[in-house]
C-alpha cells in the first residue's frame, strides 16, 4: 500500500488494488465474527490494523476504518440474525464495501435534526432526500442510512436502514475535490422514492439515533488509529530525514555535546514522539475498554479529540522539519498535513467530541 | 511606540484593496486549481501602479515604504496568497539594488520593475544549500569586464516568469562567506535556463523554480557591491522582506478569518447559528486577538526597516515568526470552523491553509528566525 499512496493522492484515485489486498489479508473483516466469516478480533486489534494501514496510506485506512466500523458494525450490534447470514460474510470477505450516511447538508454535528424521510409504504419504506460528506460514495455496495419514520422532530423519529448501492432511486451526486484523503471519495447520495423493505430495516422505529452514536462511539476508535498512523508515518519520515541531515554520528550513537547546538530539531521530534505515544496509549486504552464491553464513550472522545489534534500537530511540525523540500507536491510530509486536517472534523468535529466528553463529565452519579 | 498609516499610505491600500476584491478574489480559486503564474493579474498590479510600491519615486516609483509593501501584500493575500507575491517578490527581488546598489545601478535597474515592465527575482538558495546559505556552490569567475556563471539555484520564486535575477555566487571559492557576491541578471543579456517547476501544497500559482546557470555571462557593471559583499547584502534583504512575509501570513489568515465568521454567523445547528455557541465564541475571539498581536508586530517590524532602526533585524525575524505559526494556527482552525465544507475545495479556507504553510518556511524557516532572535539577544 505505501508505494501506491503518492500515486492515489495525486491522481485522486481509488486505491482498489490496495482494497483487494486488505481484503485478501482479511482486513475487511476484522471485527466480524468467525461464525460470519471474519477474523472475529477486538476493538484494538481493529485500531492496530487501522494505525499500521494509516502509516502506508490513510486514504486507504480510512476506507478501511469506514467499512469496517460504522459501514460494518450497526449490523453486527443492531441487526437480527437473518441480516447478519445476509451482509455480514459479503461485507467481511470484501466482496462488498460498506457506508454510513448520516450527514445531511443542514445536518452535521446536528445529526438528529436530519430530513431524510422514510415513509412506510405497505410491508416497506420509501427512502427520499440527500446525505452529503458521505465516505466511501459510489464504491460501497451497502449504505447504512439514517432517516425520519416518525412525526418526532428529533431523535426519536430517526430510524436505520440499509441501503443496497444497487437500489432503484440510488443516486450519486456531487464528489467533493478535498484537501487530502484524494484516494478516498466523499460525496453526496441522493436517494429519490428508494424502496427498501422491511427486512432492512436495522433495529426498531425510532431506534436508529441511538445506533447511529454507537456506531461512532466505536468509529472514532478507528479515526483513532488512523491518526495515530499518520503521525507515526510524519514521525519516521523526520527521523530518516534529520538521520540523513547527520544528526547520528558515525559510531551510530548519538553524542548528547554533538547536539546542543541543533537542539531546535531534536526537541521538536522529542515533542512529537511524546505526544504520539500518550496518544496511542489513550487510543488504545478506549479500545481495551471497549473490548471488555465496558463504558468507552467519554474515553473514545478523548481518544479521537487527542489522537487527531495531535496528528495534525505532528504533521505540520514534520513538515516545518523537512522544510522546502516537504512542501513540494508528492512529498510524504506534506500529504500527511492534508490528510491529517480531515480527522478533526470527521466522524463527529473534535468540537462534538468535547460536547461528549463535558456531558459524560457532568452526567449526575 | 505606535504606527500611523500616512494619508497616502492609507490611499495606496484602498486603492489595492478595491481592486483586489474587484479582480483578484474572484480569480484565487481558478488560479489554486490550475496551478498556473496569473499572468493577467501581473499586468493588473503593473497598470495600476502597485509594482512601483517597492521603489521610491527617484526610481520610478510611488513610495519605497516597508510598511506601504506591507499593507499592499496583505491587501492582496487576504483574497489570494499566490498573488500577494507577485509584489512581495517584486520587493524581495529588487532590495538587493535598492540596498546595495550604486546610483547608476538603481537608475538603470529599478525603472523597468517599478513600471511592471520587467519582474524580479531573488536567487540564494540552492539544492544542497538552504538554511545554510553560506555552503552555496554557485560559482561566478571574472574574465576581463565580465563575470561567467554556473550553479544552480533552488526553490526560486518567480525564477520563471522574472526578467531580472538577482543571483549570488561564489567569486572566492574555498573561502567562506566572505567569498560570496551579488549580480543581476538581466533576461536577454544573461539568459539562465528554468530546469524544473515545483508542484507544491499551496502558493501553487506562484511558479517556483529550479534555476540552472550554464556559462552565463554577466556584466562586471552588474554585480551589486564589492566582491565578497555578496552574503552581507543577502541578509540585509532578508531583515528588509520579512516583514512582507510576516504581512503576506497576516492577510491569509485574516482572508481565511473573513470568511469563517461570516460562516458561523450563517450556519444553524441545534435549530441557532453555531455562533451563539461558547465553544465556537472562544474560538473567535482567540482566533482575532492572535491576527491582531500579529499585525502589530508586522507593522512595527516594518516601521523600524522604514527607519533603518538598530534592532530591525531582531524584530524583522520576530514579525515573520510569529505572523506565520499565527496564520498557520489561525486558517487551521478556520478550517475546524467550516466542518466538513472547510474541507472540501468548494470553499477558500482549506487552500489559505495549505497557502499559510510556506510563510513558516521560505524567507528563511522558523527555526532560523529562532536562531537569528536568539543571537540578536545573546550578542
């Protein structure tokens, strides 16, 4: 994946041979269980695989992360066994990709003011109106797509649906040109008198907010490890390049009176690998907890808040590093700063996430 | 000590200001996408006189004032930072003459540029010298009344589209610094080859080029100072241009800044503009009061280059610091501010976050602004 991660930025291209790689190496089905075909791990297996993808490419991780977590989960947590025989070993084998579409153009850290309707129509629904900043757009095979059954204005009018990519009225609409993460489509799905029966139909009326916070709960576990790899991938890169600058003597130790006068460098890359690191342990500590079915809400806020302030820092602080040379166009260094940027405002702004983190501060008990 | 825009100054602005939000905002988004030199707003700058701010009258000019670049260029960056260089290149390519050069030089030199006519460039940095600009290899040997050229220059701002190169070479090779000089270049005398153009983050309509200079024969009557004065002249530009740099990193972040609170006043979450909320208000108000410390010291480091102050160099350095980890902080949260539609290029936030990286590093880097504050305190 790593040598193809230029290529896939500057051409704004799918990585599909990186895909089908991840797939063949059972990536797309980490957290599935064996009985559905997948690898049946944990949450930080999952966030382990994430980072190491993120480190390559994270335009491909984040595909990945997206499939993976919320496209892939709701289903595994909310669906009914019939469901689960259905996707899950589709989704678990690669075969087919999955989504999350939530956001709408007025919608954003409001989710559950969304508009998109879903108006019962016999045994089904009729699905209609427009999702945007949607990940994985025009590649996925299965959207998981909130929207409105009830008259209830707010969250408990909101149900889940899955979304068949293949569905009459299933429409593509605007592909968003992006700072970063060009590997990686976003746009807008467009859904106009979409016909969906009950049978995919995840969870109960009314239910559906309550599966679309879960499924981020453990989404930004994964935007987690993503950050984490993207700032352990600017990390490296500054390393070799202040190596190659001859910040390492020829006996390969690193002589602490040969270094006081290029103290600037040394102390940035030292910030860098201290905050990535109390990064990754808080990242992974999120993810043991939810491992071990315990709370992890206010932990994987923090995690995702930390991990992604922190992996635009390092990026831009790599970049300053690597000077000129990192600002050119195909330079590792400058890529990571574009894509970084991307995880402080997905899968819930780190504005949302302190929102999350004061009420599960302030919550009564 | 404060900073009083003179009438005229204040007349230059409006006048750039008009015509930058008339025909240069509704042109950055084309000029990012493209990638390509705005020749058409090079011939706008020059028509209307806003090439001659570098250059005092005597030169054909309409002030010559450091601070009077400072507000044009962050005039210009607030709507497109590839275009605010087409007059602080203008400047920084043209201070070698104005600094070092003899009468006859500047009157010969400056008029052209002043007028537009020919556009300017400023040569020091090469491939295996940046920060370290003494370790240069460029050599220029003298043969009678002539010098001849070879090396190749790095990381050249406008090296492509300029008609005069100020270039610095080596004329004592084996000695240090003290061996290096400066000429210009003047295009059709002293023609020098364009090796490559960078694609890069940001300032992508700003060509930066790769300068190669093949047996390329300079007249002695172009070289600025004595031989071997060629470093000292480098650095008294560079205190002369940071504030510039420090100005260009001002207006991006203001353009960005522009745009994201008319942003949070329009967009409603939670049924109210997401202005009402505490969390985005602290953010504004930290976001206005860093633009507004970094404007003071732009214009103050470039008050003490218009007065030739003692200390300019110091705060010169300090101005292009600050003002650019400011822009570099500031266009990020702008970004944050826009959500996802910050993002996405349908919006101007993310390319003034991508433009505001470069004011950290060229110019010299940050880290040199550090080491260069910390010997003017130490000394």
């Amino acid at each position: 994946m790593r040598p193809l991660a230029a290529e896939v930025d500057r051409d704004h291209r799918f990585p599909a041979e990186a895909i089908k790689a991840a797939a063949e190496s059972g990536l797309m089905g980490v957290l599935i269980p064996r009985e559905y075909g997948g690898a049946g791990m944990d949450a930080l297996a999952f966030a382990i695989c994430i980072e190491e993808l993120a480190q390559a490419c994270a335009a491909t991780a984040v595909i990945v992360d997206v499939h993976t977590s919320v496209g892939t989960e709701p289903i595994l947590l909310f669906g009914d066994e019939d469901q689960k025989r259905k996707w899950l070993p589709q989704l678990a084998s690669g075969q087919l990709l999955g989504a999350f579409a939530l956001t709408e153009p007025a919608s954003g850290s409001d989710a559950a003011a969304l508009k998109m309707t879903a108006r019962r129509n016999g045994s089904g629904y009729v699905l209609n109106g427009t999702k945007v900043f949607i990940t994985n757009i025009g590649r996925a095979g299965l959207y998981v797509v909130f929207a409105r059954t009830g008259p209830d204005e707010k969250a408990a009018g909101i149900t889940a649906f899955l979304v068949p990519a293949d569905a009459d009225g299933v429409r593509i609409g605007q592909v968003f040109g992006k700072m970063g993460l060009n590997g990686s489509p976003t746009g807008e799905l467009v859904l106009e008198d979409v016909n969906i029966p009950e049978s995919h139909r995840l969870g109960r009326e009314g239910h559906g907010f309550t599966i679309a916070m879960r499924a981020l709960d453990s989404g930004r576990i994964g935007i987690s490890g993503q950050a984490l790899g993207i700032a352990q991938a600017a990390i490296d890169e500054a390393r070799t390049l202040m190596r190659e600058r001859g910040h390492e003597n020829s006996k390969g130790d690193v002589d602490v009176l040969d270094r006081l006068a290029g103290q600037g460098d040394d102390f940035s890359l030292a910030d860098m690998a201290t905050r990535v690191e109390s990064a990754r342990l808080l990242a992974y500590r999120a993810a043991w907890l939810c491992s071990q079915g315990k709370p992890f809400t206010r932990e994987a806020s923090m995690s995702k808040l930390h991990c992604t302030d922190t992996a635009m820092q390092v990026a831009l602080d790599a970049l300053q590093i690597a000077g000129h040379e990192g600002a050119v166009a195909g330079s590792p260094f400058e890529r990571h700063v574009r894509d970084a940027k991307a995880l402080q405002i997905y899968e819930g702004s780190n504005q949302v996430q302190r929102i999350v983190i004061a009420r599960e501060l302030l919550k009564a008990g | 000590m404060d900073f009083e825009f003179t009438a005229e100054q204040v007349a230059i602005r409006d006048t750039i200001r008009e015509l930058v939000q008339d025909r240069v905002a509704p042109r950055a988004a084309e000029i990012d996408q493209t990638g390509e030199y705005p020749k058409d707003i090079e011939t706008l700058f020059a028509e209307n006189g806003i090439l001659g701010v570098p250059f005092p009258e005597e030169y054909g000019g309409i002030s010559g004032s450091s601070v009077t670049i400072c507000m044009g260029i962050e005039e210009i960056a607030k709507a497109c930072a590839s275009s605010s260089l087409i007059l602080a290149v203008q400047a920084l390519g043209s201070y070698p003459i104005l600094v070092a050069g003899s009468e006859e030089q500047k009157k010969r030199l400056c008029p052209p540029l002043a007028s537009g006519e020919k556009i300017a460039a400023y040569a020091l940095s090469e491939p295996g010298s940046g920060s370290d600009a003494a370790a240069m290899k460029t050599r220029a040997k003298k043969y009678g009344h002539e010098y001849v050229l070879n090396g190749t220059k790095q990381f050249i701002t406008h090296g492509s589209v300029a008609g005069t190169l100020v270039v610095f070479a080596e004329t004592q090779p084996g000695s240090d610094h003290r061996g290096i000089s400066a000429f210009v270049l003047e295009r059709e005398a002293s023609p020098w080859t364009v090796a490559k153009l960078e694609h890069k983050l940001g300032i992508r309509g700003s060509p930066t080029a790769q300068i190669v200079l093949e047996d390329v024969k300079v007249p002695a009557a172009n070289r600025l100072g004595d031989e071997g004065a060629g470093f000292k002249i480098a650095l008294a530009v560079l205190d002369r241009s940071r504030p510039g740099i420090g100005a260009q990193a001002l207006g991006i972040a203001e353009g960005a800044f522009d745009y994201a609170l008319n942003y949070v006043k329009e967009r409603q979450q939670f049924g109210q503009a997401i202005a009402t909320f505490q969390g985005i208000q602290f953010m504004l108000a930290d976001i206005a009061t860093q633009i507004e410390a970094a404007r003071h010291l732009v214009y103050r480091a470039a008050t003490k280059v218009d007065a030739k102050a003692a200390d300019l160099t110091k705060v010169a350095a300090m101005a292009k610091l600050f003002a650019s980890d400011m822009a570099m902080r500031v266009t990020t949260d702008c970004v944050q501010l826009l959500g996802g539609y910050g993002y996405i290029s349908d919006y101007p936030v993310e390319r003034m976050m991508r433009d505001a990286k470069i004011t950290q590093i060229y110019e010299g880097t940050n880290q040199i602004q550090r080491v260069v504050i910390a010997r003017a305190l130490l000394r």
